[in-house]
C-alpha cells in the first residue's frame, strides 16, 4: 500500500516548443544585458576623468559585449536547430499517419537514418553548449596593449566632449527580468499529499 505512495513518477517530457521559447527568453535576456552595459559605459564615460583606467574598463565592458553577442549566435543556432528537429518530428509523426493509414509497418530506412544523425548532432551541439557555459568567464587584460589603451582612452575623451557638448539626459532604460512565480508552501506540500491520497485509493 504504502509502496505505490513512495512510488517515483515518471517526469513528463515537455515539447519543443517549450525548449525553443526558453531559448528566445534566454536571447531576450542577453539582449537586454547588451543594453545595460552599453548603459554602464555611457555612464562611466560621462561621469569620470578620461584615464588609462577609464580605457581599460570601457575595453572590458566592450569585450564583455562580444562575448554576450556570441552567445546570442549560439542562442540563434541553438533555437533555428531545436526548430528544424521540431520540423523532423512532424514530419515523422506524417510519415507514420501515411503509414497507418495504408496499413504497412515499413519505414524508409534512410529517414530514420538520418533523423537519428541530426539527433546526435543536436546532442552533440548541447554537449558543447554545456562545456562552453561551464568555463569561466576570464576577462584578460594582460591582452590589452599600450596602443589599444591609449586608443581607448582618445575615444573616451572625443565621446565625454559629446556628452558635455549634449547636455542632455540619456533616458533611463528600464530593464525587467522575468519575475520567479511565488508559491506557497503550504499549498504546495497540500497539492502532493493530495496526490499521494489518490493514488492510494
């Protein structure tokens, strides 16, 4: 009796969609990073003294912006893949209508063939995203050369002359990240003995 309370259940796959619209949330995400520290810049260039230092952080937060807009690539190959296999998958799922529908259990080999290669690609392709989010994010600045600063620096100076020569604002952007749905506890320990009541009559 008890055995069927602490029985495991089985977790429901969820659809490809669900996998392509949080691959979209996700490059949402990083685009509004992208402006948050275009902000930063603006704002650290208006507000301090062009200096070697200055150069040097708006080099890192530019590098940072590189390294968001690569992973935004990587977020569009992912999606336009987990798009394509979705595409496969009806496509099978028709294949076998067709197929029941003249009452024959043969499949064409190659479909499947190549359908279990695009399967392993995609595999293979989240294995690589898994490594490439897993190493840390090293901002070098051992990388920086004399020349790239100085550089730098003359830019800071040419855009701080812009911003004095404006005198104006920049508006604030409003960044919202998605808020964490609230749940009581109490309703949710409710909700599985509920369940385990259930499953036991």
């Amino acid at each position: 009796m008890f055995r069927r309370c602490l029985r495991k259940r089985d977790k429901k796959a969820q659809s490809i969609s669900t996998y392509i619209n949080d691959m979209k949330n996700l490059d949402h995400t990083l685009e509004m990073m992208i402006e948050r520290v275009k902000q930063d810049i603006i704002r650290i260039t208006r507000d301090q003294k062009p200096t070697k230092h200055l150069a040097r952080r708006r080099l890192m937060y530019k590098r940072h912006i590189q390294s968001i807009e690569e992973r935004r690539n990587n977020v569009l190959s992912r999606t336009l893949q987990l798009e394509n296999l979705h595409l496969n998958e009806l496509q099978v799922r028709s294949l076998k209508s067709v197929a029941e529908a003249h009452r024959s259990s043969q499949l064409n080999t190659e479909d499947v063939e190549s359908l279990i290669d695009k399967l392993d690609q995609f595999k293979d392709d989240f294995a690589d995203i898994n490594d490439m989010l897993s190493q840390d994010l090293a901002f070098d600045t051992e990388e920086m050369t004399e020349e790239e600063l100085m550089k730098e620096l003359e830019n800071c100076i040419v855009d701080k002359e812009s911003f004095s020569v404006k005198k104006e604002e920049p508006s604030d952007i409003k960044i919202l990240f998605p808020e964490v749905p609230r749940v009581n506890k109490v309703d949710v320990w409710r909700k599985k003995f509920d369940e385990k009541v259930r499953a036991v009559v």
